[in-house]
C-alpha cells in the first residue's frame, strides 16, 4: 500500500518561526550586590551586680521594658551592708579619738622637752605613735568610704538607654558579683550584619545606601557604618555593618536580605 506523500508547501509553513524585534537602546545600567544576613543588637549590654552574696530584694523590670540610663532595675538586701557601715562609722570614730590622745601626748611631750626634761627618744617614740595613729584613722575612713560605696552598689541601675531583651534574675535568689542578671538592648538600637565575597570588599565604602528586606517582604533603608578589615580565612568572606531604623519587623536574630548600589554605567539593552 502506497502512503500520500505531504504537500510541501505546508510542511514550510510548519515549520516557520515567529521572530519579534525590538529597538536596541543605550541606558543606565545600575549594577546591585545582593547579600544574605541577619538583624544583630548593636550593643547588648549584661548587667551584673558589683557585690556578691546579698539576696535580691526588688526585681522592677521585666524582658520588654525600656528603661532610661541610671533607672534602678534590681535591689539587693541592705541589712548586712547597713550593719556594716554603722560599724565602720564607729571604727573611724575610735580611730579620731586614738589620734587625738596620741596628738595631745605629743604636745605635752615638745612642752616638756623644751625643758629638758624629756629625752630625744622618748620624743621620737610619741611623734611615731601620733603618725601611726593618723595613718589608723585614713585606712579607717577608706574602709567606711568602700562600705559606703557597697551599699551603693546594691541598687543595680541601667548603665544607659535601651530595652531589657533578657531576664536570668529572680526575687529571692542570691546574686553573685559579675553573674549575669539582666541583658539589655543599648539604645534599643540594632544593626544588619552581612557576608561579603572577598572580591567585592574593596567596592563598599561607609556611608553607602544599602536597602534591607526583611522576611515580611518589606523594604528598610540603611547605612553601612563599618566595612569588616578582616576577612574569614574559612570562607574568605567579610562583613558589613549597616545601621538600620528600629522596627518591629527588624528583631535580633531574625533573618534578612541587602542590596547594595556597587556601580552605575551605560549599557545596550532590548527589551524583555
């Protein structure tokens, strides 16, 4: 049996293609590094007590509160620092007393040794007792300065702004000095941190516009404050530290993503 053989007319047809054209055209080009980072608190700031052993009284702030430089956070108990002021208060007065006995033996000792009737040793010995005994009286006044400034440090303050991102403390406990009690955001201010290639390091400088998108799709401007001196010899990457606005969309911890203007030049181009 003899098959029918195609037109070939229509098998050209077929197989022709549609070509669209477009008008090339010389524009701005605008060249973009895109990184992957993440939000970071610019500074975060542990807060301990400066005393050690003494039970926590008051606890006035929780995680979330903004607080203002110098603001009271934690209250130590003051029972034994008071008792231990009041007795270095009397120590110091009992040293006074003991200087101005050994100032009064002194005098009369000059008065009766004009006289003659005093040897040069035994004036010797009351000058040296009277030296000691106001050398008694500052150590004593230096030990009820330093209980002065213990019971001081028993009010735990903010060193500056910022918000409590972290608690550890709680009423009761008894605090160590240097333990970690609370953890605060400075100035409740944070800062994206990104990886950068090696080889683009040297196209970053501070001051540059770097737009943040964090992960709800959102658009955040900021400024790059630090270009890394250093690079990662693992992964021969740097970093960059872009200042950004607080925002609750930038958190600390959270994942996100810049893009960074490097260069501008023409370019042909057509259309897509």
């Amino acid at each position: 049996m003899l098959l029918a053989q195609p037109d070939a007319a229509a098998m050209s047809s077929d197989a022709s293609l549609t070509v669209n054209t477009g008008k090339v055209e010389l524009t701005s080009f605008t060249r973009f590094l895109n990184l992957n980072g993440s939000i970071n608190a610019w500074q975060e700031v542990v807060i301990a007590a400066e005393v050690g052993g003494y039970r926590v009284e008051e606890l006035l702030v929780d995680v979330g509160d903004y607080v203002q430089a110098g603001q009271d956070l934690v209250l130590l108990s003051t029972a034994l620092l008071q008792t231990e002021l009041a007795s270095r208060q009397a120590a110091l007065k009992q040293r006074d007393a003991e200087a101005n006995l050994s100032n009064l033996a002194l005098e009369r000792g000059k008065s009766v040794a004009e006289k003659n009737l005093l040897s040069d040793s035994e004036l010797d010995r009351l000058e040296s007792e009277a030296i000691g005994a106001a050398g008694r009286v500052d150590a004593a006044r230096a030990e009820l300065e330093a209980a002065r400034v213990r019971l001081k440090f028993a009010r735990v303050v903010a060193p500056d702004a910022g918000v409590i991102s972290s608690r550890i403390v709680s009423v009761g406990q008894i605090a160590q000095a240097g333990s970690e009690l609370l953890r605060m955001l400075r100035q409740n201010r944070v800062e994206w941190r990104g990886e950068v290639p090696e080889s683009s390091l040297p196209g970053l400088q501070v001051g540059q516009t770097v737009t943040i998108t964090s992960v709800d799709g959102r658009e955040h401007l900021g400024t790059i404050r630090i270009v890394s001196p250093v690079v990662n010899t693992n992964t021969h990457n740097g970093m960059v530290y872009v200042d950004v606005s607080s925002d609750d969309a930038l958190r600390p911890g959270m994942f996100a993503r810049g893009k960074i203007e490097v260069s501008t030049g023409q370019a042909l181009v057509v259309p897509l």
